[in-house]
C-alpha cells in the first residue's frame, strides 16, 4: 500500500511540531487525559522515589536526607531471617491457589452464562453474581465469620445434627487456605466474567452457525467456537493474574489472620504491615520497604517470563 504525500510530510515533521498540531487539534480529548494523568504521576510515580528509604536507617523525624544509610543491611537481614522461608512459602502457595483455582471459574461461569436462552434469567443471574464485588472484604470475612460460628453458625448446625462435632474453622491453620480462596471466588467471579461476556459477545455468530452445520452441538460450539473466541481474553488476564501472583489481599488476610492460624495465613503483606505500621515498638519503614521491593522485583520478572510464553504460543501479548 502507497502512502500518501500528506503522511509523509507528516512524519518528516519533527515531533515537537506534530505534538503540538496534535494537542491543537484535539485539545479536548487532552483535557480529558489530564485528571488520569495528574493522578498517575502524584499516587504512582512520585511514591516510587520514597523506596530510598530501603537503603537506609529511615527515621520518620529525620526524612529521607537526615537519615543515616546504610546500603544493602536490609537485604542482609530479610535474607538472614529464618522466618521469611515461611513467609514466602505461604506466599507462594496462596497465590498459585489463587491462579489455579480462582481463574477458571470466571471462565467457565462466563461460557455457561452465554447458553442461557432466557434473556431476563442471564441478566439475573449476571448481576447477582456482580453484586459481591461492591461489598467490602471487611463485611464478606463478618458474613463468614457468622456462618462458620462454631456456636451459632448455620455450618456447624449442620455438622452438630449430623452427630458431628462444632470446629472453629477461623482458627484451624488448615482451613485458612479454603477460606479464603472461597471468599476470593466469591468476591470476583462476576467482575472478571464480565470480561469474557464481553469477549463473547463480540464473537461472530456466523462461526456458531457454521459450527452447527458441521455438526456441532451446544458443547461442541462452546469448546470450539466460544473458548477459542475468548483465547486472548484468557491469556491476557492469565498474565495480568501471574503478575499479581504475589499480591495476595493484604485486607481479607488481616481480617481473617490470629495466633492460633498463624502458621498459614501470615505471608509477605501482612509481615511487612506489621514491621512498618506495628503498634508495639518503633515502626521499622526501611526493613518492610525492602522486603516489598524484593518481592515486587520478583513479581516483575514472572510477568516479563508470562509474557514471552504468552508471545511464543498465542497470539497475545501485553507489550
């Protein structure tokens, strides 16, 4: 394809003149712009420099100039700590709990929610499932903290007529896990299945057809036609949740963490809340900074090695 002689003077322009011709042209548009990107530079960008503190004795009397530095003791020490091993464990296996069981069901939610016939029953059934996702994480662990009542929970009810004995689930270690990859389900299945009806919706339905004189049934159009149809949509969040594998919800954890299951709810977040913002002793910012860069950098590199596998076997990639 030939390109115009106007294009071609337009990219022999310097950039400063078409930028400028551009914000001239379409100065509503970056106006619009401007509130995101005030935003993104004051709560984004900005705090990024205050990671300083992770090389530092950082006393909140003396700011980041008049505290004494110290290179790299932080990282000394979080790697000398014995108990980090248990905290990354915890880590680890809660957020590949949260990969593994949590992402398929938006997905296969979505594709069974797209063979309801009964248009008024899909839309019900859709926007019920939305609804959780407005409640706060505080409120959800107060509903499960009612229903799991070893005295007055509809759970343990149950067990009791069923010649069972009452467990506090709260403070088995055991049953922290289960808890809190429900309450995640729970939580954003409906958010994220809107991302795939959405990816449905935008499907052809000249390829359903298509499908049904091949021979195709209902299963045969969802595993052949919708699954694929929604392939990028799935890769694309696959790789957004292996980025987020390490950031778990700091909020449901402190909400749902006590001694007595501490051994498998305490992971990086809720260790690094309680070295930087403990109410015993002196708050340590430098020590909690460097812990959560070390796991941020981690985090980083899975998603750069997600995304080159995502580039090698589909045809999605997020840059």
């Amino acid at each position: 394809m030939r390109k115009r002689k106007s294009d071609i003077t337009v990219l022999n322009k310097p950039l400063s003149l078409r930028l400028k011709k551009d914000i001239l042209l379409n100065w509503r548009l970056y106006v619009l712009l401007l509130p995101g990107f005030v935003s993104l530079i004051l709560f984004k960008l900005l705090p990024v420099g205050g990671m300083v503190i992770a090389f530092q004795n950082y006393s909140a009397f003396l700011g980041i100039r008049g505290s004494e530095w110290i290179g790299l003791e932080n990282f000394r020490r979080m790697f000398s700590d014995p108990y980090m091993i248990t905290l990354i464990k915890n880590t680890i296996i809660l957020a590949v709990l949260s990969v593994v069981c949590v992402f398929p069901f938006p997905v296969i939610f979505s594709i069974f929610l797209n063979e309801v016939r009964f248009s008024k029953v899909k839309s019900t059934v859709q926007s019920t499932s939305f609804l959780p996702y407005f409640i706060s994480s505080a409120v959800m662990v107060s509903i499960m903290y009612t229903v799991l009542s070893p005295t007055s929970g509809i759970v343990n009810s149950i067990i009791v007529k069923l010649g069972g004995d009452s467990v506090n689930f709260m403070a088995r270690p055991e049953w922290f896990r289960p808890i809190y990859i429900f309450l995640q389900i729970w939580q954003t299945l409906g958010y994220n299945a809107v991302i795939y009806m959405a990816g449905i919706s935008a499907i052809n339905t000249e390829l359903y057809e298509a499908a049904e004189v091949d021979g195709c049934g209902r299963w045969g159009k969802m595993i052949h036609v919708t699954l694929p149809g929604i392939s990028t949509s799935v890769i694309t969040m696959l790789i957004i949740s292996i980025g987020n594998i390490f950031t778990v919800d700091t909020d449901r954890i402190l909400l749902l963490y006590n001694a007595s299951n501490a051994s498998t709810s305490d992971v990086i977040q809720s260790y690094v809340y309680r070295i930087a913002f403990q109410s015993l002793g002196f708050p340590d910012y430098s020590y909690g900074t460097a812990v959560n860069i070390v796991k941020s950098v981690i985090a980083f590199i899975l998603v750069i090695i997600a995304n080159k596998l995502a580039d090698k076997y589909a045809e999605t990639r997020l840059f």
